[in-house]
C-alpha cells in the first residue's frame, strides 16, 4: 500500500512540474516580447544565456526545465527577432516605462556607468572625560551583511538604533550593505550575481571607499557565505567573523553546493497529504 501511495504521489509531482516547466518557458517568451516593446534592447533571460564561468552564483539559479532541454524556446525566440520594428537610430535616450516610477533604484538595471552599492554608515566618535580629550582613539570597523530577500534594513531597524556610545577609547565605524541586487543598491542586467561579484562590489564600495585597513563582519543567512569569501580574501583584514543563522548543507561529490542546497530544501516535489495538513495545523 505505502509503495502504492508513493508511486501516486510521484506521477501527481511529475504532472504538476510538468505544468510549471510549460510555463516557466512561456513567461520566458511572453516577458522578452513585453521587454522588447516597453523597454529599450531586451537582455537574453538568464535560462537561454550559456553561464561563461564556472564560478559559482549565491543568487541566480534555475532548475532543469523539461521544455527548455528539448530546445522549447528557440521558437520563441525566432518570433521575437521576427517581431522587431526598432529604429536604434531614433530610438534617442531609453526612458523607463516597465517599472511603476523612474527612480534610480528601478532605473539602475538599464544603466552601465561606474555605480557603487549602498551603503548606510553609523559612526561613534571618540568619547572625551571631562578633563579634556583622552588621547588618540583607535577605529574599529564593523561592515553588515543581510541574508537573501533583504536588505541594510534588516541591521538599520534591529541593531543599529540599539547601538550606544562607546565608553572606551575607541571610534565606531558600522557599515550596513545592500547587497548587489537588493535594496537600493544596483541591478545590473549584465551581472551574473556569483559569489565574487558580490565580493568586488564589498571591496569597492566600503573597503577601498573607505580606505579600511581592518574590519569585523557581521553576517545573516546568504550573507554569511559572503562574509567568508571576504575572509578567505583578506584574511590580514578581517579581525573577527560572527555569523548568524549561516546556510549549512553536507558535502556532496556529485553536485554544486548551491545545487545541492536547492535540491534539498526546495526540491521538485509535493508534500504528502498528511504532512501539508500538520504543517497548515502548526
């Protein structure tokens, strides 16, 4: 009976995937022609673009797609080319009308100039008795990474307005950072999103920007895999890790360790009846 179930189960998860995989690859189509009317020269979908490093990416991943592998969205893309009536020439300067506003945030995509991530900055200064200045304070450098789906606002609103003045002889310098591609920072549709991206992006927008010559890191979820790669590159930098709530999964020989993180907390599969009802229960 239970090998029966288990076989019902597999064909309703083999049927259902099989309906989000047709429209995964239809949104495909359907999105680049939108783009192509509404937005200036539509960037090829990550699904269709051959990944050019092996590096790995924290941030961008698809699963195999039943449609995609059987070459599916070559037609789509046939009828996209087929469609275009776009005059580059007297096209002018590309105004964004996909987007609700035109704000730098949601504009930020479309730009290629040198940009720089957010960063929100709280700082300490040095701490005097009453008798005059103490003498020279050193900096302490503390940079926040967020976990995916956030942003600075995670560290802003939870730790940095519960931050006191130092009593000590030292100056306080906390950097909280909007990852590349969350919050206010920018979106590039050229980028690829990898772990070194993520990483180049720290480095010129707080280290070099700042002229850090030793920091902390503090590091939430996704963030946390960030905040070792920074380690492992300027371990004479960094003085101390603090990692919450980091992403840990078992080593495997056979697949990426992202791919591996997918496939076992959101692999293609439907929860058993009973279980669906407990967890609605609980």
């Amino acid at each position: 009976m239970e090998k029966k179930v288990k076989a019902l189960l597999d064909t309703i998860t083999f049927l259902v995937f099989l309906f989000f995989d047709f429209v995964d690859v239809v949104l495909c189509v359907a999105y680049e022609l939108l783009d192509e009317l509404f937005e200036a020269k539509p960037f090829p979908c990550y699904c269709g673009k051959k990944l050019e490093t092996k590096e790995l990416s924290e941030t961008l991943f698809w699963r195999k797609n039943v449609f995609r592998e059987m070459g599916f969205l070559s037609f789509g893309r046939k009828t996209c080319e087929a469609v275009k009536k776009r005059d580059d020439g007297n096209r002018g300067e590309v105004v964004n009308r996909w987007s609700d506003c035109g704000c730098d945030s949601c504009v930020s995509w479309m730009k290629k100039s040198n940009q720089k991530l957010h960063v929100v900055v709280k700082e300490f200064p040095q701490v005097n008795s009453e008798d005059g200045p103490r003498e020279e304070a050193t900096t302490e450098n503390v940079i926040f990474l967020h976990g995916f789906l956030s942003s600075s606002s995670y560290w802003t609103r939870s730790v940095f307005k519960y931050l006191s003045e130092p009593l000590n002889h030292q100056i306080y310098r906390y950097f909280a950072v909007d990852l590349l591609g969350f919050g206010k920072s920018p979106k590039p549709n050229d980028c690829l999103y990898t772990l070194n991206d993520h990483v180049e992006m720290i480095h010129k927008s707080v280290i070099s920007a700042y002229e850090l010559s030793s920091f902390h890191l503090v590091a939430h979820s996704m963030g946390c895999n960030i905040a070792l790669a920074l380690a492992a590159k300027y371990p004479k930098f960094v003085k101390s890790v603090t990692l919450v709530a980091p992403p840990y999964f078992s080593d495997s020989n056979d697949e990426t360790s992202s791919s591996m993180a997918l496939n076992t907390v959101a692999r293609k599969t439907l929860w058993p009846p009973l279980a669906f009802g407990k967890s609605v229960m609980t």
